[in-house]
C-alpha cells in the first residue's frame, strides 16, 4: 500500500496546534521521519488533544493534563492573569539563543520530562517559575489542589537521538562526516500561541 511519508528532502517538520487529534497513519509517518534522523517541531494547546501523547512519550516528553498557573510569575505583574506563563529562565542552547528578557506563553500544557538526567533525558529549554503548578481546571479561581505537580515546570523541550535507519544521501545535500550517524531531534512547547503573539 502507500503509507502516508515525509519527502526524504524535508529539512524539518512543524505540527503548530492541531484543531484534531492526529491519526495513528500520521503518527507513525512522523515516528518514521524520526527513526530516519528528521527534525520535528510540536506546538501542543492546554485542554486539547494532538493525537501524538505516545510519540512524544516514547522520545521522554509526556505531556501532562491541565494548563500551568503562575499566579507568582511576571505575568501577573503586566495584568494578563495567572494562566500567561511569562518565562525568563532558559538552557544554554543555540535554540534559545534569541530568547532574551522573557517570554510569554498565553496558555500552557505542562511537559514532564522522563529518564534520567545525563542518559537519553529531553532536555528542558524553557521552565517556568517556581510558584507554577499544573491546573486541572479550565476555569478560575485557581486554588493549587494536593495532587497538582507544582513547582518549575518544562514549558519547552528537546529530544535528540541517533537515528534507526539513515535516510539514503539526498542530491545536493550537504553531505555528512565519514562514519556520522543522523540524529533526530525533537522540540516540543507546551504552546502554539506563542510563536504568533507579538
């Protein structure tokens, strides 16, 4: 048959919001663009489903139920309410190279990250502060409750790896070391909003 693929020239891959849970075909696709050494980019939304819990778990960043409160946070401190995660603390990376002052996340799905730090751990680009705890309610007052994980909370992740079967080489494409395996890597934010915001 003919699987669903992404074009062996495809330098990345942005998945921005999705309205609808991906379907397992597309998960797969995006899992064997990973296998293959690709780049991909998810943009998840509080309280909605992208159809792609187990892809992103499987590479150690589960997302998490709820949205992220941070009635401590800047954000409180420009007046757009305690669910606008303003984020100032950032990993050394070229990624967040850019990323200077704060950043403002209007509505944040929280990301936890799995393994252990030093061996295959995602590492954690953007956290929030330490008065932010994930919410499981859509709807104020916001009153931290027992069973909600509080404290810094990963608002931006990364995960990197080699790749299970190296893509063959593409025509004028920048050719690799000598003996260089592909790796993947996968970014994943808590949300979609935040690239569009001003």
């Amino acid at each position: 048959g003919s699987a669903l693929q992404v074009p062996r020239d495809a330098s990345a891959v942005l998945v921005a919001g999705p309205k609808r849970a991906l379907l397992a075909p597309e998960s797969a696709t995006l899992e064997r663009y990973l296998d293959r050494g690709g780049h991909l980019m998810v943009l998840l939304d509080a309280g909605r489903d992208s159809g792609l819990d187990a892809l992103l778990t499987q590479h150690g960043i589960q997302p998490a139920r709820g949205q992220i409160v941070d009635p401590e946070g800047f954000g409180q401190r420009l007046g757009v309410g305690p669910t606008v995660v303003t984020v100032h603390r950032y990993a050394k990376h070229p990624i967040t190279q850019a990323l200077a002052g704060f950043t403002i996340f209007p509505t944040v799905r929280p990301l936890l990250l799995l393994g252990q730090p030093g061996q295959g751990r995602p590492l954690p680009l953007a956290i929030s502060s330490a008065g932010a705890w994930a919410e499981s309610s859509n709807t104020p007052p916001y009153l931290r409750d027992a069973d909600e994980v509080g404290g810094e909370l990963c608002v931006m992740a990364l995960a990197t790896g080699d790749a299970h079967s190296a893509p063959p080489s593409t025509p004028g494409a920048t050719p690799k070391p000598e003996g260089a395996t592909p790796g993947y890597r996968l970014l994943v934010v808590g949300d979609s909003q935040w690239i569009t915001e001003p």
